[in-house]
C-alpha cells in the first residue's frame, strides 16, 4: 500500500506540473524535495508521531514561514550566509516549542533558502504553494490510500483497526 500510495501521488504532483506548464509556459513548482520525506512518513509510518496531521500541517506552514522570513531578512545583506541556517534552527525551535516537531520542516526551510531562482522569488506565497497545497494533497491522498488496507489507519488512533469499516476510517474528525 505505501508503494503505490507514493508513487500515485508523487506522480499526479509531477503530471500537474507538466500540464500546466504545457498549457501555460508557466514553471510551475508543485514538487518539492520534502515532498519525498513526507510520502515516506505518511505511506510507509502511519503509526509515527511525526506523521500525525497536525505535526505534519503545522509544521510544515510554520518551517516555510519561518524560511521566508529568513531569507526576507538577510538576502540583501552581506550575511546571506546565514540565513540558511538560521532558518533551520529557528524551524526545530519553533517546532519544538508548539509541538509540532517533524523532519521535513528543516527541508522545507532549508529550500526556502537555497532553492532555485523560481522558489526564492515567491516570496510568502511559498508557504501557500508549494508548501500548503502540496502537504494537503499528500494528507488527504494517505487518509484515502492508508485506509484502504483492514491493516493499517491513517490518522492513527488506538483502537481494533479491523473492525473498522472504510468509512469509519477515512471519518478521522468522528475518533471516540
């Protein structure tokens, strides 16, 4: 199920990118590098903290927001060289404290940063697409694909997984 819950997804963000820009010349960024990490945390470690949605949402928007505003900051200045790092180190602090701690978070910072040209100039909206766009499309491909499976659950909460029925799954919002 992991396999073919990554690859689909994965697949469909790269053929709506190619799409798009076929049809609008556009160099539409819908991929990102973390976009890996998170498939292997929610396709192949459902049961994970870090893969739970509120880790995975919050902490993603706060390590591009945070990677943005680094960048913002020292981009013009002769210490550009530390807006990298310090984007990261920020990402893990704020995580930490909000509890929303993650690996990819430090990623999507870090691309924030030293991404392309393409990344660097969309300034917040960053935050908004890829990052947001990308991280629920990925959710709510693993709530659908994870739960199709009488073995697995997605989100995970503590209960007999197989006496559950599809729909009572995927009705994460419902948990007792």
């Amino acid at each position: 199920m992991g396999f073919r819950g990554f690859f689909f997804r994965i697949e469909y963000h790269w053929i709506d990118a190619e799409c798009l820009y076929a049809i609008e010349n556009l160099d539409a960024l819908f991929l990102i590098g973390a976009f890996g990490a998170s498939a292997v945390l929610l396709f192949g470690m459902t049961n994970s903290p870090t893969s739970q949605p509120s880790k995975l949402i919050f902490g993603s928007l706060i390590s591009a927001f945070i990677g943005v505003s680094a960048y913002k900051q020292f981009s013009s200045t002769e210490y550009i060289w530390i807006s990298p790092a310090l984007a990261v180190s920020l990402s893990i602090l704020a995580m930490q404290y909000t509890k929303t701690l993650q690996p990819l978070g430090g990623a999507i910072a870090l691309i924030a940063n030293i991404g392309s040209e393409e990344v660097r100039q969309m300034d917040y909206f960053y935050v908004i697409n890829p990052v947001l766009t990308g991280i629920l499309t990925l959710f709510l491909a693993s709530v659908l694909i994870n739960n199709l499976s009488k073995n697995r659950l997605y989100p995970y909460w503590d209960v007999n997984i197989r006496e559950l029925s599809y729909w009572d799954k995927i009705q994460f919002w419902k948990r007792r």
